[in-house]
C-alpha cells in the first residue's frame, strides 16, 4: 500500500492552530543576504543618475548666486554713479536748483533696494524653476496654477498693484521727497514719508494725509526750482508814478542787502508795471524770485516795508479815510446832505393830510 492510501486510511490531518498561522515566519540569513544584495544593485544602477542630478542642482545654485552677486554690485555701482554725476553740478547755477545731499541719499538708497529685490526674485525664482525641472517634475501644472493665481490677484489688487508701480515710477523720476511742500491735488502739505505705496503728508494745521500714489493725478512741487513772491500795490490814480516807483526800488534794495533776506531772495525785487487802471485807483505789480518755499515769508516782509516807505514818503493808501482838499477844511460835512422829508414823520400835518380817508360804510 501507498504513503498516501495509508494516510487516507488514518483520517484527516488535524488543522494548525489560530496562533500558529499568525506567527511570521523568521527571515533568515539567506533573505537578509538577498535584500542587501537587491539594495546594493539598485544603488549600483541608480548612483550615476542621482550624482548627476545633484551635480546639477549644485551648478544651478552656484550660478544663480554668483548672478545675483554680480547684478547687486552692478546696480549698487549704477547708483553710486548718479549720486556722482548730481554732485558734480553742485558748484554750479544749475546745482542751486538740486535737492541736497541727504534727500539724493534717500533716494538712491530706495531706488537702489527697489532694483536689488526685483533682480533677486527674478534670479531665484528661475533657479527654483530649473531645479524643479532637474527632478523631472512636471512645471506645466504650476505654471498654469500660477498663471490663474496671478491673473486673479491682479484683478482682486488692481489698486494695489497701481499703488506700487506708480511709486516706484514716483521714485525713479524724483518727483518730490521727504521735505518737499507739493499739492497732489487730493490733499497738500510737507512730505514727511514717501513709500512705494502711501505717502504721507501734514497739512498746514498739522493734520496727516496718507495719499495712496495710485490716485495721484497730478503732483505741483513748491520746493524744487524756485518760487516767485508777488506783492500788489495799490495807489490813487493821480499818484505820481516816478515817486511810486523810486520808493519801491530803495524799498526792495535795501532789502536786498539784510540778513537773512538775501539768502532768501534769489534775484532782484522788480517793478513790472500796472497791472490795473481804474477810475480811481492802479495797482502796480511787484515781484521777486525767493528760495522755494520762501515766497510767503518774503510777501509779507515786502508788505510791511512798502508801507511803511509809504507812510514815509506821503502816498496815501487807497481805501483808507478820505483826505481833505485844501480850503475846504471848515465846510459843513452835512451840507451835501438832503433835508429829512416831513412826510418821514407820520404825526406831521403833511403826513396826515396825506392819508386817504376811509370810506364811508354802506349799510343795507
């Protein structure tokens, strides 16, 4: 008989026990030797690929670093160079008309930082990209995402992206700085902080303005250049013109030669002429070129001068009491005056023989 019709014979084996089935079986020194050796051969075919593509990421990074480098030092230079070019004029007429050194400093130096991050985000975000690419990973997505991202937060922040570029364009040009007195047309007063999005403004009764650049339409600077200071004079029409004149002229070179005016008046104070003819009164046109921001100061200071050089020299002031005419000193002041009416008092005769009688009631 056969090992298996014995066995058939004997009856079913018995099953194996719950704990036996679930116990893991024991590697041995075998299997362990060929994992190590499976592990060994796929880093044997793998390790070419994987220092080559480290060596990449290594090369992308060293040059991207070296780039931004080189592009910080080369702005850093390009600003130094205008810093330079402004200072050289500064002995000249022109350079009278310049900002100062510090507000030069101030906007190299925003200038400067505005294009040393815009370089570095350029050169960094490629480099991520390529590294990205290195790792066979599939830009295509991201680049789509980020295209949807960027086209939605430009619509949701136009006003903010307006802010930034007309503040960058703001500093480029130098259209004011800190300490320049401008009219944005929204709101005026003394700059005293200029950023890429908001500036900030104090008013003439101290109150701050915060100017969002974007909605800056049109900017009037009264500190750059020069300004002008114009005083209206206004005399009698028979005044004596040659008097008026020559009175003005010592006024405004006497002026011309005092502290602090002449640091302050930056050309002669000159007469243009009549500005207006009238049945009985001209006004004659002052003016001078003052240091920006100085036009007020020196109006008033011409103001004060003129009148008193009047007073001095006996020209009336149009406006003020009338002057008497030789002769008639002891006239009656009321004798132009017309006599009061009688009919002005209602209990005078001719007032109540003026009032309409009443009628007479008719009765039925």
């Amino acid at each position: 008989m056969s090992l298996s019709a014995a066995l058939l014979a004997a009856g079913p084996s018995p099953s194996p026990s719950p704990s036996e089935t679930s116990t893991p079986p024991v590697p041995t020194l075998q299997d362990a030797q060929e994992s190590a050796t499976n592990a060994a051969s796929w880093i044997e075919q793998n390790w070419s690929t994987w220092l080559a593509i480290g060596l990449r990421v290594l090369l992308i990074l060293v040059i991207a670093a070296v780039l931004r480098v080189v592009v910080r030092r080369a702005i850093t230079k390009l600003i130094d160079r205008m810093n330079r070019t402004v200072q050289a004029v500064d002995g000249t007429a022109l350079g009278g008309l310049l900002v100062n050194v510090e507000r030069r400093r101030q906007r190299s130096q925003a200038i400067g930082s505005v294009l040393r991050s815009v370089a570095s985000f350029i050169i960094l975000g490629t480099a991520g990209l390529m590294i990205l690419g290195t790792f066979e990973i599939n830009l295509a997505p991201l680049l789509a995402s980020a295209g949807v991202a960027g086209v939605a937060i430009g619509f949701g922040a136009r006003n903010l992206v307006t802010d930034f570029l007309s503040g960058v364009f703001m500093i480029l040009e130098d259209q004011y700085g800190v300490g320049d007195t401008i009219d944005a047309g929204v709101a005026s007063g003394e700059v005293i902080e200029v950023g890429l999005r908001v500036t900030k403004l104090r008013g003439d009764n101290g109150e701050i303005w915060y100017v969002r650049n974007g909605e800056v339409k049109r900017i009037g600077n009264l500190s750059q250049g020069w300004a002008t200071a114009g005083v209206d004079v206004t005399v009698r029409s028979d005044e004596d013109l040659d008097k008026v004149k020559r009175t003005i002229a010592e006024v405004g070179e006497k002026m011309s030669k005092e502290e602090p005016w002449n640091e302050l008046l930056w050309g002669p104070i000159e007469l243009l002429g009549l500005d207006s003819v009238l049945l009985d009164s001209m006004v004659v046109r002052v003016s001078a070129k003052t240091m920006p921001g100085k036009a007020l100061t020196v109006e008033r200071e011409l103001r004060w001068r003129i009148k008193r050089a009047f007073d001095a020299a006996n020209i009336p002031i149009v406006g003020g009491p009338a002057v008497p005419v030789d002769g008639d000193l002891d006239a009656d002041p009321t004798a132009g005056m017309a006599p009061p009416s009688a009919y002005s008092n209602t209990g005078s005769p001719q007032a109540q023989a003026a009032t309409p009688l009443t009628p007479p009631s008719v009765s039925k």
